[in-house]
C-alpha cells in the first residue's frame, strides 16, 4: 500500500496539541484492524479509525491513481472522538 500526503501540513499536525502525530505515524492504522466507512464527497472520501501508538485516531484518505496504480491520499487527521471510539468498537 502506498500513501502520498502533504509534509507541511503533516508537519503542523504534528505541532497540534489536538492532533499529536503526524501523517508518516498515521500510516500504522492500516497495518491493524481498523473501521472504514464512506463519504459521499466529491472526491471521494473514506474515514477510517484505528490505532497509532496505542491511541486511537480518525483519518481521512482519498483513493487516487497514477503511473504506478492507486495510491492514499491522507487529507487530514485527529484524535478520535468518544463517538468514533464507540463506532470503532462497534465494528470491528
């Protein structure tokens, strides 16, 4: 799986005490069970919660192609809330 996202707003994530990490940390979601949903954005938008460091953390990626095949897009990132940790447990 490959990702692509902007470093300077990776970079002021990461200066976010609301946030905490940035998007090179954010990639461990994928690597454990996480919840995926859909948005009906236009592009579209998936959220996804899981887990970073041994907290929990709400993404948002976009599916994209190029040359070398489809990629994530990681657009933005936070910490999850109470309710995206119920929907969390919920489902997985």
């Amino acid at each position: 799986m490959r990702f692509q996202f902007d470093a300077r707003k990776s970079k002021r994530l990461r200066a976010n005490p609301k946030r905490g990490i940035g998007f090179e940390d954010a990639q461990e979601i994928f690597s454990h069970p996480y919840y995926l949903d859909q948005r009906s954005d236009f592009p579209e938008q998936y959220p996804a919660i899981g887990w970073v460091g041994g907290r929990l953390y709400s993404l948002i990626f976009e599916v994209r192609h190029d040359s070398e095949g489809e990629y994530h897009h990681l657009v933005t990132l936070w910490k999850s809330t109470n309710e995206e940790r119920k929907l969390y447990e919920e489902q997985t």
